[in-house]
C-alpha cells in the first residue's frame, strides 16, 4: 500500500518537474484592486520649477488638503518619485522644506483636493494600487520658495 503511494507521488513529481521544462515561466496578469477614485487628469508632462517636478494644472493658492508620500534628503529620489505618480495620471510635486532639527528634504505630494474625504480616497488608491503609504497634510502651491517647518 505505501509502497504504491510512494510510486504514485513520485510519478506525478516527475510529470509536474517536466511539464515546465524548456518554456519560460508563465507570469501571472496582476488583478487590478478595486478603488473609489480615479486619478485627477491623464499624464502630462512634469514642469521644472526651481529644478523641481510638478504636475500641471495645480492650483496656485493655498487650500484644501493633499497626499504626501514621502519626504526625502535626495532631491533626486523624490524627483523619481513624483514624475512617477505624474506618469501614472496623478498631479504630483516636489516641494522643499526646511525643518528644524533635520534640515532640507524633499517632499514628494500628489494633488490638490477640496475636501479630507477626497485625499484620503486617493491615499487609500495609491496604497491599494502601488503600496505607498502617505497621509494628508494641507496644500501648499508648489514654488521656488522653501516651507520652513519648526
């Protein structure tokens, strides 16, 4: 009786080994997750200011809330970062930020939204679809002027 399972177990071992052989592993269609809210607008391209990224279209008064995903000593990963989210059809940004105790980083932000509801729908898109966390902060337009943080 064992003996016979033994047999069978290593046969189909050996059929499952070398049905894969000589092709490349199939790779598996990613499911999209499902979410609440669409990306602000279709990808643009990002506009330099101060060397910075930034999406167009973002207001240019303060207001309202947005999703910072990060902040970083790099002005480099966080430029990464942002065209990023801009190729993914968000409206991200770069903005500069000294604070004391740390001095300058980069933070990397998406969008302008109008109410807390909103930016923590596309907070909860961005985690779901690209596993970044981020939380909301207040909007401040982008510009050549660094925020000072105490």
């Amino acid at each position: 009786m064992f003996q016979k399972l033994f047999v069978f177990i290593l046969v189909a071992l050996l059929v499952s080994l070398s049905c894969g052989k000589g092709k490349a592993p199939r790779e598996e269609a990613e499911t999209p997750a499902v979410t609440e809210a669409e990306p602000e607008a279709a990808p643009s391209k990002p506009e330099v200011t101060e060397s910075l990224v930034k999406a167009d279209g973002l207001p240019t008064t303060a207001g309202g809330y947005t999703v910072q995903l990060g902040a970083f000593r790099d002005k480099y990963v966080a430029q990464d970062i942002a065209s990023q989210m801009i190729s993914r059809g968000y409206k991200g940004y770069v903005q500069k930020a000294q604070i004391s105790g740390i001095g300058l980083v980069y933070r990397v932000r998406v969008g302008a939204y109008t109410t807390q509801d909103k930016a923590r729908s596309v907070k909860r898109e961005i985690l779901n679809r690209y596993t970044m966390g981020g939380w909301i902060d207040r909007y401040v337009p982008p510009s050549e002027i660094t925020v000072k943080v105490s």
